[in-house]
C-alpha cells in the first residue's frame, strides 16, 4: 500500500522555504559555495543556542563523533557506549583507533544504564558516550557525569537525535566534555547531510576546525601560510548551501519541537488504554525532541508483525530504535564475538519497541488513525493468547 504516513517527514515551512532558496541564489550568483560567511552564522548561532563556547560544523553526525574521538585521543583504548545505538556510534570509535566496548540500557529509557558503565571499565577505559535515544536526553547524566570525572574519562553526548532537547533547561550538547548532532533529513532539524560539534573547550575547537579541513594548520600554526599541514585530517566539511538551510532550521527549531511535543502528547493519552502497548515516561526536568515516538509491545506480540502490517494494510511507516542492536549486527557479532544473550535487558526490551511516525506537520487525525490501526493489529494477538491461556 502507499504509505499515507511516513515515519519522518523534514519541516521547513514554505516562508523558511523562500528564505533559503533566496539565500541559496545569492550564494550560488557569488560563486562561494563552501569555507564562507554562513558556515560562520550558523555555528555562531548554534553554539548560542546550545549554551556552549563553540560550535564546529561538519559534514555528518559521524564525522562530529570521529573528530572528538580523534581530540581524547582514543588510540589502543576503550570507549564505552550503549549497545542500542546507530552503528556509525560505535564505528566512530574503530575509525579514531578505538575499541568500542558496549553497555546494557535502562528498560524505562532506552538509554545507557549507569550500571552497565561501570560493569565495562577496565584500566584501558579512555571515556563514555551516551545516546539520547529518540531525543530523550539521558536522565542519568549527572551520575554518569559524575562517575567519569571521578575515573578521569571524557564524556561526549551523542545527539544526534536530540537538537534543541534539554535537561534542567540545559541544551544537549552543553552536558559533556563535547556534543555531536547530526542533520540527517529524518533529524528533528536537518541540513540534508550535515553535522555538528559543540564543546566549551577552546583545544577542541582548534583541533576539529584543522581535522575537518585535512589537518592544515589554523588559527598561531599557519604562520602566514594556511596551506601548512599540521596534522592528519579529512574533508570533513560542511558546504555553505547546507550551513544557509541549518541556519534556518535552527531558528525554526524550537516551534518544530513544541509541534513535535503536542503530537506526544496526543499519542500518550490515545493509546494508554490499548492493552499490549507500553508507553515510555518523560522526567518533568526534561524537553523530549521526540525523534521518534517509542512504544514497548508485550513479549507475546510480534514487533516485526505488527510493523508489517501497519505498513502493509494501513499505509503507516513504523521502525524500530534500534534493532538489531549493535551487539547483533553481523560485523560486532564476527569481530568482537558479541552473542545473544550478552545484553539481555536491550535484547528484551529493544525487540519489543517500535517507533510510531512523528513529525512537526502531523494532525490529530494521523494519530486517531494510527491508534485505531494498532488496536485492531493487536486485537489479533491479545485473542490468540486468550485462547492460549483457556487452552492451558
């Protein structure tokens, strides 16, 4: 069937539409289409809204995460992360010379469990990145905070999910010792392809804006000469036709994510009543970016069903966050020996969660439809387990 209801859906109002395109003429009538002005306004603008000193655009939220593995120095050492992450969080790791080590995740968050931190340290642990997931910033950050500071490892927030979420009215990417977002199109802001480094540390802003750039030297290192080579770097940058779209999507951000909260809030009271769905809470001291909207299915329901059928018989694209997790995937199972079993609280949980569509310009009605889809799906389900249980 057609899908009626995408799972994401990029938000650029036709107003900002304009806006761009005119910006976007008048860059490309002067010819300069990367290293110029806009790059500088938006990482300008990012780091003030961010609250953090800098702000270093790249050209993916993978090549953010690499830049500040590379600045900690990772080499020959370990660097924990969730298992429930996209891939290119723990690649990152193996691209800037480090092992990743995966940790167990809390039920209740999705996110990476305290717990399962300290169960992975060694003496070779270099540092920590957490994962808002779904744009829920971590509500252990402080303790994990904390716990890192007391062991001397660095802390870095993936954000990648989380753009203009916030904790205690802190922004992500001004929780940890760096921040990287990504501005993939799904994202709650996007630069088509894009990324972006936060961080109050003035050594890190120098070493990401010279690795981004093949390593030349910047800033005291060029000595008159800006083609020196310094250090070892890609071009990793960020072109000014997508730092015009970022700088705009970033100063529509915060009603997107308001449209994005009014949308949860409406699946919260729809589908509280449905027997078999499980909602995930949100603390009252955190701003969710709601990335996606998760929910847990009982054990007994087939998420890869339930996600099939909704795509197949009512046209409503639904994922998953994430499944497999990184300890399942063919590449970690062959080369770090990772096996079924070794997670069990995200093996539990992550495969009995689906993502439901959320995007700014959603309706009430595509939440009434999407309920009334889920209850009928699960009605089949919850049935054969009544008949299940009279039977026994």
């Amino acid at each position: 069937m057609e899908i009626k209801i995408p799972a994401n859906k990029p938000f650029f109002p036709e107003t900002q539409r304009a806006e761009i395109s005119q910006e976007i003429s008048n860059i490309l009538a002067g010819g300069r289409l990367t290293q110029g002005p806009w790059i500088k306004k938006f990482e300008q603008a990012f780091a003030e809204y961010t609250g953090t000193k800098y702000a270093i655009a790249v050209n993916s939220g993978t090549a953010a995460l690499e830049i500040l593995l590379r600045f900690f120095d990772v080499r020959e050492r370990e660097v924990i992360i969730p298992t429930n992450t996209f891939l290119s969080t723990a690649n990152a790791v193996i691209f800037a010379g480090g092992k990743p080590v995966l940790a167990d995740i809390s039920p209740q968050t999705l996110c990476i469990d305290p717990d399962g931190i300290q169960q992975k340290m060694t003496t070779q642990t270099k540092g920590v990145i957490i994962v808002h997931i779904a744009g829920l910033i971590c509500p252990q950050i402080d303790e994990i905070r904390d716990l890192c500071a007391e062991k001397g490892l660095f802390l870095i927030e993936d954000a990648a999910h989380a753009p203009g979420a916030s904790i205690d009215s802190l922004k992500a990417g001004a929780l940890a010792d760096g921040g990287a977002f990504s501005f993939y199109p799904t994202k709650p802001m996007t630069t088509g392809e894009g990324g972006m480094i936060t961080t109050d540390s003035s050594e890190c802003d120098h070493f990401a804006r010279s690795v981004r750039c093949h390593g030349i030297a910047i800033g005291e290192e060029t000595n008159q000469n800006k083609n020196l080579l310094v250090r070892l770097g890609y071009n990793w940058r960020m072109s000014e036709l997508q730092a015009v779209a970022g700088y705009f999507q970033l100063n529509n951000l915060d009603e997107a994510l308001s449209q994005r909260n009014q949308i949860a809030d409406v699946y919260a009271r729809e589908l509280k009543d449905i027997p078999g769905v499980f909602l995930f809470d949100t603390p009252e001291n955190i701003r969710h970016s709601y990335y996606k909207f998760p929910v847990a299915l009982d054990e007994k329901i087939s998420r890869r069903k339930v996600v099939e059928v909704l795509k197949k018989e009512y046209g409503i694209q639904a994922g998953s966050i994430y499944w497999p997790p990184c300890h399942l995937q063919p590449f970690y199972k062959n080369h770090f020996r990772y096996k079924m079993g070794d997670y069990p609280v995200a093996e539990d949980i992550l495969s009995r969660t689906i993502a439901l569509p959320i995007f700014p310009e959603m309706k009430e009605e595509d939440v009434l439809l999407i309920r009334d889809a889920l209850s009928e799906i699960l009605k089949d389900f919850n049935r054969v387990a009544a008949a299940s249980a009279i039977s026994k």
